[in-house]
C-alpha cells in the first residue's frame, strides 16, 4: 500500500516537471532528471521491500584502490 501512494506521489511530480523540462527544449536536462528519478525511485522501492544493497561506496573504493596504491609505490 504504501509503494501505491509513493509511486502516485511520483507520477505526479513527474507529471508537474517534465513539461518544464520539454517546453524549453532542453534534451540534456529531461534526460539526467530522468536518470536520477529513476535512481530514486528504484532506492526507494529497495528500502521499502527491506531489500540489502551494496553501498555505492564499495564501487569508488574498488576504483581508487589502484590509483591510492600506484601514488603510494612512487611516493613511499
């Protein structure tokens, strides 16, 4: 029941912003809005079902790794 009432709060806040974004032509804003809410929608559709997700911190930490122990062989 409550996924029904956030989804609806949703559509409507969609529906109040993606004419905004339409009406001045602007292509690349609908586009990473669209990105976001999507990610929005879908963190908060995991927290409600209580399902466990990896921290996106996990994902930068896997990529700085080499880069922290590459400066750490030329400077150590």
């Amino acid at each position: 029941m409550v996924i029904l009432l956030f989804l609806a709060t949703a559509a409507v806040c969609a529906v109040i912003d993606v004419p905004l974004l339409t009406r001045g032509s602007r292509r690349r804003d609908l586009l990473v809005w669209g990105l976001f809410w999507i990610t929005g929608i879908g963190v908060v559709v995991c927290s409600l079902y209580k399902i466990n997700v990896p921290s996106p911190l996990l994902l930068v930490m896997m990529i700085y790794k080499p880069v922290n122990n590459l400066f750490t062989s030329w400077f150590y």
